[in-house]
C-alpha cells in the first residue's frame, strides 16, 4: 500500500469520527471518493463530446446504433432497452439528433405500424470519429494505473456492482 496524503475526505471521516464515535462512517470514504471520481470522468467526457457538439445522451444514442452494427438502425423500444431510459427520455433523444441530421426515423420494414431509427450518413461519420476521441479519452483517464490495477479495479468494481444488484432482489 502507498502513503496517501489526506484530501477533504479524509477530513470529512475525521471530522464524523470525532463527532459521532459511535457509528462507523468508513464506507463514506469509499462512497465519497466513487461520487468524486464518476463526476470527475463524466465532466472530461463532456469535454470531449462537445468537441463533436453532443453531449452524453446524445453520444449515447449514436454509439448505440453504430455499436449494432449495419444497417445502424434500432427500434425506439429496442434503443430505450439497450440504453435503459424511459420511452419518453429515447423520444426527446432521437428528435433532438433528427432535427441535428445525425439520424432519421424510417418505416420498419417488418412492422409498417412502427419506426425504426437509423444513423444517417452524417451521423455515422460523427460517431465514428466521436467514439474514437472517447476511447483515446478514456485511455487518458485511466492512464495514472497500472494495467494490473486496471485490471484489478475493474474486478472489484464488477463485484461491487453485482454485490449490489443482489442486495436489490
């Protein structure tokens, strides 16, 4: 283990600890320092989707319909899904990056009662170099580790999370 200079933090725990002996607030640093860090991540993410005059909904939806593959087309119900946001959250989306030119809503060819939403030419060429400069970005982020401390954060964030998945059944 390293020697860590003490940040706000670890004042925080201090301070609950001098003030309530009495309850264990050690899983505040944890917590505190996950909040801290998904803030700091989305805030540089941001950075770089405006870069492409998206932000991360937008992103979202994009990288959603190129990461399916061709013809880079899903349904609406089939987007809300992939992404889990309500209907109404995938509605505002997709007509914020039709009226942009970045997709169209096209008949379904299997279901004439539906529409299917695809990535038009414009769209394609934006996030396939968006999601370039997000993966170049996301190398910058975890760059300060190591590839086994990579690896080893991700497994335990993976744990943490399923932990936590379980708690909620």
């Amino acid at each position: 283990m390293t020697d860590k200079t003490p940040d706000d933090i670890d004042r925080i725990v201090a301070q609950w600890n001098r003030e309530r002996p009495d309850l264990d607030v050690a899983p505040m640093a944890l917590i505190g320092r996950l909040g801290r860090l998904r803030e700091k991540i989305a805030r540089e993410q941001e950075k770089v989707f405006a870069r492409f005059g998206l932000n991360s909904a937008g992103f979202d939806v994009l990288a959603t319909l190129r990461r399916h593959g061709a013809p880079h087309a899903l349904s609406p119900g089939a987007l809300m899904d992939s992404m889990m946001i309500t209907s109404g959250t995938v509605t505002n989306r997709i007509d914020q990056l039709e009226k942009a030119g970045l997709v169209s809503r096209e008949p379904n060819p299997e279901d004439r009662r539906s529409m299917i939403v695809a990535l038009t030419p414009e769209g394609l060429k934006l996030i396939d170099e968006a999601v370039a400069a997000h993966v170049e970005n996301q190398h910058r982020l975890v760059a300060p580790l190591t590839a086994e401390d990579q690896v080893a954060l991700n497994e335990l964030v993976t744990r943490y999370l399923a932990g936590l998945a379980h708690q909620e059944e």
